[in-house]
C-alpha cells in the first residue's frame, strides 16, 4: 500500500494532535498532509517546515524558487549539510520521486534565481 492510501485527513490530523506519537509515524502523517491534504494546511506545513530548515540547517541557502515558489536547493549543499554524499541525496529524493510520482529536481534554468 502506497502512502496516500495509507492515511486520509481525519486519521493524519489525529497523529498530529497525539502527544507520544512514534517520530516515524509522525513524519509519514505531515508528509502526507504535505501532499494530499487541503492547501491550507500544506501552507502552514510549508511555511513550518522553511522556518525549520532555517533553524535547523542556517547554512542551506535556497539557489532559486520553483514557478510554485517553493525554494529549490543544490543537491551538494543538502547533502553536506545532512552530512551524507551527494549520491545518498540523490538516491532519497529520487526515492520520494518514484513513491510519490512527484517531481523533485527541477532544472536550474526553471527556477526563478535568488538576487
């Protein structure tokens, strides 16, 4: 069973609310809401999940802004600032990429460039 067909709204917002919730269970539930769920909450998770980017990794820059304005990063600057190879995360994204038949390279030359 894929992942969309693993959670629905109710079931992911109530993972969300609960207090000792497994990290993994957690993660799988926002990512969910992050691509299935109404665009009010994938904004707020969005907008959560680049203020903890900020936080967490202050050295990770966003090279340009995909046409939906999300910020788009190198692939060699993530990976350092995961601490892993660049080919580990290429193989994570490209992983995302197959479960959930989104596109997450884009091409430098389709991003708008930060000034």
């Amino acid at each position: 069973m894929n992942l969309k067909e693993q959670w629905d709204l109710k079931s992911a917002l109530a993972v969300l609310k609960h207090q000792t919730v497994d990290s993994k269970i957690w993660a799988e539930a926002v990512e969910w809401l992050i691509l299935y769920g109404p665009d009010n909450i994938r904004e707020l998770l969005l907008n959560s999940s680049g203020s903890a980017t900020l936080n967490c990794f202050p050295e990770l820059q966003a090279k340009g802004y995909a046409p939906d304005g999300q910020p788009c990063y190198s692939i060699a600057d993530m990976a350092n600032a995961m601490g892993i190879s660049e080919d580990e995360a290429r193989e994570m994204l490209k992983a995302k990429e197959k479960a959930h038949h989104i596109h997450h390279f884009i091409d430098a030359d389709d991003t708008m460039k930060v000034q």
